[in-house]
C-alpha cells in the first residue's frame, strides 16, 4: 500500500494501494518491483496491496516506462528479467483476467492482453499495469498470478487500510515509507500472514503462510515444527 508522506502537499501526494499479482519467483522481475518501489518514494510511503489516491499522470507515466522496461523472454538468455508462467492453463486465465479488467472499465496503462511484441508462442504474459481499478472488480478480487498489477484509489489511510483487508485472502501484504515506525504501525493491521515492509524479504527462520482462504498453519521457522510435533497433557503431575 503506498500512502502519501506527510510533507507531501496534498495537491502533489500521490497514494495507492497495489494488488501485486505475481506468481513465482521465477516470474518476478526485481528490477520491475525496484522501480516501482523507487518512483514511489519519489513522492509517497507504500503499504501492502496497491490502491492509490488518484495517482498523478506523470506518475502513471513513469509506471508505464518503468513496466515496459521489463525484458520477458527466454529465462537462461542474457538481459532477461521475467520468463513464462508454469502452463497453458495458468496462460489463459491470466489473458481471461486481463480482458475481464478492461471489460469492467479498468484502464490500461501499460501492457494488456496477449504475448509481449516479439513473442509468438510459449507462456509469456505481457506485464500489466491497471489503474480506474476499484474493489468490486475482479481483478481486485482474484489472485492472478501473473505480472499483473491493480492500482486502487483511497482519501485516507484508514480507507487504504479497510481496502487492503477487504480480501478472501491474505497471505501477503507490502508496506512502503520513508518513516519506519509508521510503516510498521500500517503493518501490524494488515490482515495477511506475511507483510514486507519497504521490500524486505523473510529467510528460512521466518515463519511462511498465509489468514483466511490463503490456509491454515505455517512452515519454515520455529513455527513449521508444530505440525509435527503430539501435543500430551500431563495432569497432576506435580502432585
């Protein structure tokens, strides 16, 4: 979620929560969430999914050149930075959403259906850029999976925040802002079983899962245990 920075006029800031929809890592281009990250701060503080408060066109430019920056092809040649989705069948629903988005009056700003110019065949989806997204439509609903991002617009950050909750699912959010106890207050009221302030990423030792319909339980970390472990209940023992 990217909220505007106090010092920001509000005739300038610019917020959004985005709804990152990416699949694997694999499928990630750290240089496309780099950018992304890095204009943001140019003029706001991000936290968790991406709605925006009516991000300016400047911005949104940037966006676009930042996303069409993205070199998809093959993932072992050089200068690559995002290969293919895992099948057909995760190919099509990606394109099936994507078309879904701008059917319900989603604006494209950068990408949109079908392969990446160049690309006549394999799984490669063109890395997608919607704003005008509100969250009654699908694209802000469902997980995508796929290199496609959803701005949706907030006043304030208690909408952000209701916004960014307002999900069958939970198992990630992102928060972003120069001012570190004020992201991590943002944080601790996101509903998802892994929030990632200013783009940090968890190891092994941190616990790994997600609330509501992204599951139950936890793996990795002294968490990941309990699944295997009996629990027995001793009575009277210190009698």
């Amino acid at each position: 979620m990217i909220v505007s920075e106090r010092s920001v006029s509000p005739r300038t800031r610019i917020s959004f929560v985005a709804r990152f929809n990416f699949s694997s890592r694999p499928l990630v281009s750290p240089p496309f969430l780099r950018a992304i990250r890095a204009e943001s701060r140019k003029k706001t503080s991000l936290r968790g999914k991406s709605h925006c408060n009516r991000l300016a066109p400047p911005s949104m430019s940037s966006l676009a050149k930042v996303t069409e920056s993205v070199k998809v092809g093959d993932p072992a040649a050089k200068g690559t930075t995002m290969g293919p989705v895992v099948s057909e069948v995760q190919f099509n629903k990606i394109q099936g959403l994507i078309e879904k988005g701008i059917a319900e009056g989603a604006k494209v700003v950068a990408g949109g259906p079908g392969r990446p110019a160049g690309i006549s065949k394999g799984y490669f989806v063109r890395p997608t850029v919607f704003s005008n997204v509100n969250n009654n439509m699908t694209i802000a609903r469902e997980e995508i999976f796929g290199p496609v991002l959803a701005i949706l617009p907030y006043d304030s950050e208690e909408e952000a925040i209701r916004v960014a909750n307002d999900t069958p699912y939970g198992l990630a959010g992102y928060v972003q802002s120069g001012d570190i106890k004020h992201a991590r207050a943002v944080a601790s009221r996101i509903r998802a079983g892994n929030v990632h302030i200013n783009g940090a990423s968890g190891g092994f030792d941190v616990p790994f899962g997600g609330f509501k319909q992204s599951g139950n339980g936890r793996e990795w970390g002294a968490h990941g245990f309990t699944d295997f472990l009996e629990i027995k209940a001793v009575e009277g023992y210190g009698e």
